[in-house]
C-alpha cells in the first residue's frame, strides 16, 4: 500500500510505488502535476463503445470542491482509493485529495479491496460489487459514496445499521463525476440532492437536462428518465435507450429491478428480445445456476402491471460487466439475441 500525504508538497518522481497500480497513480499525478490544463479519462463503454476524451483540470477541481464540501471533508483526514484511475472516479478521487490535503492510500482495484484492511479511513468510494464483498469490513470507512452502478435493494438491507455515512451517487464522465448524492445509511433517502452551482430540468420525454457550467461548458441533455420533486431534489427512474417496448408497453427495466431484487438475491436483468408478436419480448436474465423455486418466485412478484411480468426466465452464468463493475447491457442483449430462438418461454400471460 502507498500512502501518499498531499498536505505537504508532492513530487511524483520521489513516490515509491509498490504495485503496478501504484504505478498508474503515479503516472496519472505526473499528468496533472505537467503544464498541461488538461488530462485524459476514458469512459466506461456501459452505454457504448468506450471513448477518450480531454478534460480541464480546473473543471475537476470544481467537481472535487462539490463532493469534498458535502461530505464536510478537511486538511488532514485519510482516504482510501481502490477504483482503477483511468475512469473518472478514480481521477477524481486523486484530484479530491490533492485539493483537501487529504492523506490518500492506494489499494489495488479488485472485488474486496478491503480485504486485510486495519487502518480506519475518512472517505472511500467504491463499485457496488465492490460494497458487496466487503460488508464486514465497511466500520473502516467513515464516509462511503457508492456510484458506478445503481445500489440493488438487497444491498442496502445488507449496509442497514452500519456506523458508516453511506451515499449513492449520480453523475457521469460528462459531469466529471457525481452531480448529486443520496443518502442510504443511517437513514434512506428517497432523492437525490443536487451539489450547489447546478440547475436541472426535463425535456419531452421527462429526460434530466444538467446546466452545470463549472463542470461542463454546454447544457447536458441525458437519456435519463427522472422525476423531478423540486429544483434541488430529483429520482432516477430508468434510461429512455434501455426502455423496451412490448406491444406498445413501455417498461423501465430499472424500476422492475428495483422491486425484484428486494425479493431475489441473485443479480437479475430485465431485457427485450425481438419477437414477432410482441415486438420487444420481456425477458428476466438472471445469474446463477437454474433453479425452478427462483422462477416461480420472479414469475409471481407483484407486479404492477400485467405486462411487467416477464415472459421468459433465463439463467446465465455470468452476467457481462464493465471494467468498472457496471452491468453491460449492451453486451448481454448482443450475446441473448443470438441465441434467444433456442429458448423456450418458462411462462406466458
């Protein structure tokens, strides 16, 4: 582990690294340290094939006085980075550090990057895979953001009565990380609550516009479908490029997620494959080993509507993930739909 003490001036060329991940620390602080104004991220390809793109670092030190405000971080205290630092979210775990003073240490990104942990730490910022597998060690942490993928209910029955401050996040690599966080522990919230300097509204199709002139230079239109309380407080309700229309149905997968995985404690994805009747057939994709009492069981949630029901029931044994642990849908329905044909529905309406 190196551990790297920004309340004192660094020199990246007088750090010792230990591992090959120190090692693109290092690198990525020789970036941002040079005359350059600005540094390299890449995206995570969840949505799309990954992309490259330059950003300005006075931007993202913007966003890191954003998170580092909201969570009431000082000079002094500790922080642990264990996401990959050619993404956004580990940049900006860095660029808060660098900006607060912060005492950083690295641990190789991995699926426990607490594992073998002794040291308590301020501030961490993890995957939900990574939360997951590291539920018995979370009392380190003192202050958690999650992002990169939405929290599946189970998950946050998991962190229920956990001493440490836990956030889901919303952002993208457009806005330099997180724009808004909710709180999950000690108590859930509902809303996502907006960093200050931030505006937001909805287009036609009830899609999240982002004005955020610090972070971004033009108004950032997404394909997220919200719901709006006020100016400062938004719910995510699904993506429009991953709604599936069947039979002149339009069905949020997300929000189906969200209800079944209160109920399934495997990792369950609603997708639509293309069928003759329905146009869009509602498939629940889920990970693991077939089991009938897992069928039945999802066959008869209580959905709430007739059409939310899916059609067919589908085991994988591993469901496509990014680099960085979200779910890749693109990928499972490219891998499904080529083999679709071959299954034969489990139960229809």
């Amino acid at each position: 582990m190196m551990t790297i003490d920004f309340s004192h001036p660094i020199n990246p060329e007088n750090l010792h690294p230990e591992t090959d991940f120190d090692i693109k620390v290092i690198q990525f602080l020789k970036e941002w340290y040079s005359e350059k104004p600005r540094v390299k991220v890449q995206t995570s390809g969840s949505t799309g094939k990954p992309k490259i793109f330059e950003i300005e670092k006075s931007r993202m030190l913007h966003s890191a006085k954003n998170t580092c405000d909201y969570l009431g971080l000082k000079k002094g205290d500790t922080a642990l980075l264990c996401l990959p630092v050619e993404y956004i979210s580990g940049k900006m775990m860095v660029v808060r550090a660098i900006l607060q003073q912060l005492k950083l240490s690295t641990v190789t990104p991995s699926n426990e990057p607490l594992k073998g942990i002794k040291e308590k730490y301020t501030f961490c910022a993890m995957t939900p895979l990574q939360v997951e597998n590291s539920i018995s060690q979370l009392p380190f942490i003192e202050k958690l953001i999650i992002g990169g993928a939405a929290v599946a209910e189970r998950l946050k029955k998991k962190i229920k009565g956990n001493p440490t401050q836990i956030f889901e996040t919303y952002g993208m690599s457009e806005t330099l990380s997180h724009i808004a966080l909710k709180k999950l522990n000690p108590k859930e919230e509902e809303y996502f609550q907006l960093f200050n300097h931030i505006k937001i509204s909805t287009d036609a199709r009830n899609c999240l516009r982002i004005e955020a002139p610090d972070l971004h230079p033009e108004i950032i239109q997404t394909n997220d479908v919200v719901e709006l309380k006020n100016h400062r407080e938004f719910k995510f309700l699904g993506r429009t490029d991953h709604i599936i229309n069947s039979g002149g149905a339009k069905i949020f997968p997300e929000v189906l997620e969200s209800m079944a995985k209160k109920e399934i404690s495997n990792e369950i994805v609603f997708i639509g494959l293309p069928d003759e009747k329905y146009g869009q057939k509602l498939v629940a994709v889920v990970e693991g080993n077939k089991s009938e009492n897992t069928e039945q069981h999802i066959l008869n949630l209580p959905y709430e509507k007739s059409f939310h029901k899916p059609k067919e029931v589908i085991f994988v044994q591993n469901i496509p993930r990014t680099a960085n642990g979200k779910v890749n849908r693109l990928q499972l329905q490219t891998q499904l739909e080529k083999i679709h044909h071959n299954f034969t529905p489990i139960k229809k309406d």
